[in-house]
C-alpha cells in the first residue's frame, strides 16, 4: 500500500510478512515524518511496545508488548472476498496434481486422499470488530441459541454491548480470547446453559463469581485457564452455596489445581452432577487411582467423574476408603466414637468438610479399622463372611475366610463346587452390619471382593 490511506483503515485485517495485526492507528508519529500506522499483533511476541512512544499513547493492546508501528507500504491488506474463497477451499493445483494420491494417517489407520495439501495450509483466524454501541432493534437475532466466538478477539464488554441482541442464546463458545471477565451480566445473557471459557488465561475465580448468578448456566467449561484455588465466600463448611445454582457439568482440564481445598469447595454447588478434572497436578502421577476415589468422597452428590459414572458400590468404596484413610487423624483432632464426645477441631473440619457425614452413613470408624495395615501377611488380606441362602432356608449358615483380592467369579467358583450348582446360576451379594437392611449386588464377576468394600464380618447371600 501507499501513503494514500484514510482513516477509515481502523479496525482492518492485516498482514505484514505472514503475521496477522489489526490496524489500530493511522497518523505521523513525530519526530520521524511520514504516515504510520499501529498494528496489534495476534501474537504478541511479534510486537515490541503496548501502543506508546515517548510518552505519547497512541493506541492501546491487550498486551505490553502486543503492538508495533509500521509502514503502510509493508501491509498487505489482503484480497476481495471471492479471491480469498477460491484460495481457501478450491484446488489451485493443475489438473495432474489436482487427482494427485496421498497416503495420511488419521488416528492409526492409512487413508488414501486426494489433493489434500491443498487444504493443511495454515489458516487465519476470525479477528472480528465489533459494534461501539448497543444493536438496534433491526440488528437482533430473535433466534439466535448457539454462538462461536472462539479466537476472534472479543472482549467481555463488546460481549455484554452486543447480547442484549441475543435473547435467547443458550450455548456461547469463547475460547482464546484472552478475556477478562469486568463486570456482571445484568438483563442479558440470562437464557444461558452452556458457557466455554477455556484458554482464557486471564480469568480467576474472583472473575468467576461474576457470572456466579446466571439462573440457567447447566454447563461451564474452564480448561486451561489456569486456575489453582477457588473459595465460594457466601458459604461455610457443609453448606451449599448459592452461586451457580443450576451448574451440572464443570470441565477443569489442563489448569493447575494442586490442593483438596479446591475439591471441597465443588461439593457447595448445589446441583454439580458431572466433573472433569484431567491433567491438574492433583490428578495426575502415580496416585490418580485414589485421588478419583478421594474426590468421589469429597463431593457427596457427584455422578460422573472424568465421563466415567460412578456406580454405587464406587461410590461406597471410595467413601469407606476415605473414612479409614483419616480415621487416625479425626480422631486426633478431636474425633470420638461416641457422638456425646465427638468434636473434631475446626482444623480438621476445613479440611475434610464430608467427614462427619460419613461418619453418620457407615458409622464412626472402630479401633481396629484404623491400625496399621500389613499387606503381605495373609492374615490380615482375609475376611471372615458369614454365607447365607435366603431362598434356601434349609440350607446351613457357614463361616468362610477369603482373600479380599478374590474375584466375584472365584467366588461363585468355590460355592458351585460347595453347593454342586453351576455357577451361571449363582446371584451373590452381601450385607454390612454397619448398614443393616441394606443388600449390595455383586454383579460385576471380574471385580473382586475388595473392589465392592466387603468387609471382616460382613453376610454374602447366595441366590440360585
């Protein structure tokens, strides 16, 4: 381009060298004459000041180091609208190397293309400008229920400027826009269900709470923004908040959530059904396996975890494990059998906000539960089951020692050989004392006894 430009270039697309800008100012920078105009970059490490020199603000960035100046001739600012089509989506190639045969792979498996360079050259994103005041009334989408803005620059503001003209919308997408959430929707954005934030680095949980009180909000997807410590104020340990009370699903993949602090804050969303929460520090390593069961117990009302369900006799397992786990530790802080002289400190409380109301579901864990494990002894891996036939009241109660470690199908095994029934016959569950009346299905025969929290004690029924 020339030094012929007006200023209507504000707000256009550019490209400079294959780097993508906006242009945000046209005009002489003294004291070096001529025609400058400011470009904020979509990388931000392409640039080298936030939009000032000397002193003087010229244009603002998002970024301290999101803008340059340069010269309208070493801009290209691109080609009409039908030339950009052809180039993006029809085959440049010649009439040879159009029918030309590519071997990719896709997933593990080869497939045969045809002039597929065509369409892996990289592409430029949506940077779009959005209007400085309200829509008019000929402007709404009276419609409108699903939106993509992902990558196209919007800021929270022009956001909440343009929603009103939305009042329906009930899934937005706004991913990489390096948003920071400034102030609470108010009238608009109310119809809401589904909210993606994910790579919106700027956002922390005080941001949060400004969007804490849309109604319909079911789902909100936070990957990868970095979070590590959430804290709903207006509620104190074993207490539901009042924030995002309809949110059902959470995605938290990929941020930095290192403490169970952050867990037991989840338990206070009153309706949380569904978690995900990959690739946190917490999560990850070699103890992944327990700390799914310790966040089964921390949120008492969870039904999926990581888009796996949790099925009941999980969800008993997990709760029970976690009970013995800090059993030694409640009853340090001040944890009793008896109700009369169970009062744990706040310490402990704030740290395991659930554990009391464990203790009401399976009871206060017992002295013997407690002691130090020795798991390579045999003794201590054997549990001692009354065996029990309730469709056959003829048939004697037994005592059996089994290793905890045994499968479900062992187990039918042992008693089709004992009972000379065949083992597809045999239905097995049991009961604990501790929850009387109370029959858990062992339906799985791959699990064993220990995967279903079977216990010292405890009556296997045998059904056939």
């Amino acid at each position: 381009m020339n030094d012929t430009l007006t200023s209507d270039v504000i707000g256009r697309r550019v490209d400079v060298n294959g780097e993508h800008a906006t242009v945000r100012f046209y005009g002489i920078v003294p004291p070096v004459a001529g025609l400058w105009l400011g470009v904020e970059w979509d990388n931000p490490e392409r640039g080298k000041h936030d939009g000032s020199h000397e002193g003087t603000v010229y244009f603002k960035c998002r970024h301290p180091t999101g803008g340059s100046f340069v010269r309208p001739n070493k801009v290209n600012f691109g080609v009409d609208f039908l030339t950009a089509i052809k180039k993006r989506y029809v085959l440049e190639d010649g009439p040879e190397e159009a029918g030309k045969e590519q071997i990719v792979t896709i997933g593990n498996k080869p497939v045969e293309t045809i002039g597929f360079d065509s369409i892996i050259k990289q592409q430029s994103e949506n940077k779009l400008r959005f209007p400085s005041d309200s829509l008019s009334p000929t402007g709404r989408f009276t419609t409108l229920k699903v939106l993509v803005l992902s990558r196209t620059g919007v800021t929270w503001a022009e956001l909440l400027q343009c929603a009103a003209g939305w009042p329906v919308l009930e899934e937005l997408y706004l991913e990489s826009n390096s948003i920071s959430i400034s102030e609470r929707p108010i009238d608009v954005l109310q119809t809401l269900k589904l909210l993606d934030l994910s790579s919106n680095r700027l956002i922390d949980e005080n941001q949060l709470f400004l969007i804490a009180y849309l109604p319909r909000l079911e789902q909100l997807i936070l990957s990868d923004i970095g979070i590590s410590s959430l804290h709903f104020p207006d509620s104190g340990i074993g207490c539901k908040s009042s924030m995002f009370p309809s949110l059902q699903y959470l995605v938290l993949n990929d941020n930095r959530i290192s403490q169970w602090s952050f867990i037991n804050e989840l338990d206070k969303l009153p309706s949380l059904q569904a978690l995900s929460c990959l690739r946190n520090p917490l999560t990850e390593g070699s103890g992944a396996e327990t700390a799914r069961q310790f966040i089964i117990a921390r949120i008492g009302q969870l039904q999926t975890l990581n888009k796996c369900k949790i099925l009941p006799e999980e969800r008993r397992g997990a709760e029970l494990d976690y009970r013995k786990a800090f059993g030694n530790a409640w009853k340090k802080a001040g944890g009793h059998q008896d109700p009369a002289q169970n009062r744990p400190n706040e310490e402990f409380l704030a740290a395991h906000p659930r554990y009391q109301s464990l203790c009401l579901k399976y009871g206060a864990p017992e002295d013997g539960e407690l002691k130090t494990q020795q798991p390579f002894l045999l003794k201590n891996q054997l549990l001692t089951l009354k065996i029990k036939y309730p469709n056959k009241l003829d048939e004697k109660i037994i005592e059996k020692q089994l290793p905890d470690s045994m499968t479900i199908q062992k187990v039918k095994g042992l008693l089709s050989r004992l009972l000379k029934i065949p083992v597809s016959d045999l239905l097995l569950s049991y009961e604990s004392p501790k929850m009387p009346g109370r029959e858990i299905e062992l339906e799985n025969d791959q699990q064993s006894l220990q995967f279903y929290s079977v216990e010292n004690g405890d009556c296997l029924f045998v059904r056939w």
